[in-house]
C-alpha cells in the first residue's frame, strides 16, 4: 500500500513541473517576433501618412500663391497699372525689372491700400528669409499673423516666392518660382516642395 502511495504521489509531482528558464526565453522570444512585425508596419504606415497630409498642404499653398500672383497680374491689368507693381522694390515704388523673393499674406483679400499703394501687410520682400507661416485655427486659414484676430498657431511650413520678369528679356513673362519647406518631426529630413510657372503680361 505504501509503494501504491509513493507511486501515485511521485507521478503527480512530475506531471505539474514547470517550464525551465530556456523554454521560457524561446517563448518570449517568439512572441516578440510576432509582435515586432506589426508594429513596424503599422509604425511605417503612420508615418507616410503624416508625410502625404504634409505634402499635399505644401502643394496647396505653393499653388494659393501662384493664384494669387495671378489675381495681382489681372487685377493690374484691369485697372490699367503695370502688371507687377506690387512687387517693385523698394514698395510702392516704381519699376521695370522684378527679381527677388516675396511673402505673401494671402489672409489679405486685398492687396492694394485705399489710396491704390501696395498694402505691404499682404506683398512684402523676405530680405533675410521668409517666414514661418502661421495657422489660424478660428478661420482655418494660413498665413501670417499680423494683427487680424484669430487664434494663431506656428506650423512647420515655410513658404519662398520667388519673381523674375527678366527671363525672356522682354519683360512680357515671368517665372514664379514658389518653394515650401517644412520638417514634421525632430528626427526626420527636411522636405520641399517647389512648384514653378510661367505668367505673361497678355
């Protein structure tokens, strides 16, 4: 009866041994693997996200700008001004030859003072850099926060217009040339956008 008993006991015993400590380290291992690879992938998949929302803001306000240079080209030419003359240096000056780089604040519908000047809160030159555009998180709007009300806040973008009527020699085309900048994280490589057009004086 005795070595009945001892049988039975000494079985039990073997039968609820643990795991040892490699078979523990092979199944974290495992699970770690497992787990790596989504994660990755899923890290990956958020940050081209992030760079394509990014890309497509920068493409569209390299885009608002050269409409909005082509609203001052037909606007001037209705009024019967010459066609660049918000951007003669220095401002509200008169010129023949523009070449040089530019912000524009396009929260300013206007560009033009009352008394026909250039309304340098919307047209001014970047004389050491333009720079960072701001976002109005009230009216959804981008651009530089001068006074207007609003609540602002810094974006990464960085916005270079770029002018030059002197290309064909004639005086009657210009390139515009209009460079986003932007780095949306710490870590990451700065990235830009250039968009480029041509506009005649028709």
């Amino acid at each position: 009866m005795f070595k009945i008993l001892l049988t039975f006991f000494s079985k039990r015993t073997a039968t609820k041994a643990g795991f040892t400590l490699v078979e523990s380290m092979v199944a974290i291992s495992i699970l770690s693997m497992a787990v790596t690879g989504p994660l990755l992938i899923a890290q990956k998949g958020i940050g081209s996200a992030i760079y394509a929302r990014d890309q497509i803001t920068a493409f569209y306000l390299a885009q608002e700008a050269v409409e909005y240079i082509r609203n001052v080209r037909d606007t001037n030419r209705i009024q019967a001004v010459w066609w660049l003359k918000q951007f003669c240096l220095p401002a509200n000056s008169n010129c023949s030859v523009v070449n040089a780089t530019y912000q524009i604040n396009s929260v300013y519908s206007s560009f033009n003072n009352n008394d026909g000047t250039v309304n340098t809160n919307a047209i001014s030159q970047c004389s050491s850099g333009c720079p960072v555009l701001s976002f109005d998180t009230t009216n959804k709007l981008y651009g530089y926060d001068t006074g207007m009300g609003g609540s602002w806040v810094t974006t990464p973008f960085t916005r270079t217009i770029s002018i030059d009527n002197t290309v064909s020699g004639s005086g009657r085309e210009a390139l515009i040339s209009v460079t986003v900048a932007w780095k949306t994280t710490l870590f990451s490589p700065p990235r830009t956008f250039t968009v480029r057009e041509y506009i005649l004086n028709f």
